[in-house]
C-alpha cells in the first residue's frame, strides 16, 4: 500500500471519528441521567483516544516513508560511488597497459 493512500484511509478514519465524536458530545451535553452520562463519557474517552492513535500512526508511517526514502536514495549514491571507484580502477590499469605496450614497443 502507498503512502498516500494510507494517509488517506487514516484521515478517512479521522473524519469519521471525528463525527462520532461531535455527535456523542452533543449527546452528553444533553443527557440528564448520571449513568449514561457516565456511559458517553466513557465512549468520548475512548474515541479520544483512538484519535491520538490514528494520528501518531499517520505520523510514524510518513516518517518511516521518509527514511526508507532517504536509505534508498544512501544506497544509490553508494552504488554510484561503488561504479566510479570500480571505473577509477579500470582505467588506472588500461593506463599502465598503454604505458607498457608503449615502452616494450620501443624495446623489439
């Protein structure tokens, strides 16, 4: 799954929380029993803290997108390295093999 369809699923999950939280407020606000009361208060924590969840979640998986991005850009950068250090290395030898042709040449 994306990133971005993630961040989209959770911040679905978020509205929809976020509506059932207005609504059991409303519900609070109006109710006189003690024990319901008690009940939607109860409800209105939980969903609290579901909603603290859903957004840490959100915010872990962007940050582990971020540096799985970040490694895979580390490890390109090491393989570019790699290639030149390995590019360095065949042309150093091609040039001592010119060089020695060059002078056993001269020699015969």
């Amino acid at each position: 799954m994306q990133i971005t369809e993630l961040s989209a699923r959770i911040d679905h999950k978020l509205t929809e929380l976020e509506q059932q939280l207005t609504s059991l407020q409303s519900r609070h606000a109006q109710t006189q029993d003690p024990q319901q009361q008690q009940q939607l208060a109860t409800d209105i924590a939980a969903l609290t803290a579901i909603r603290i969840k859903l957004r840490k979640s959100k915010d872990i998986a962007w940050r582990a997108h971020q540096l799985q991005s970040e490694t895979d850009t580390d490890r390109r950068y090491d393989q570019q390295r790699l290639l030149g250090l390995v590019l360095c290395i065949i042309s150093g030898a091609a040039a001592l093999v010119l060089v020695g042709v060059y002078f056993l040449s001269g020699i015969f």
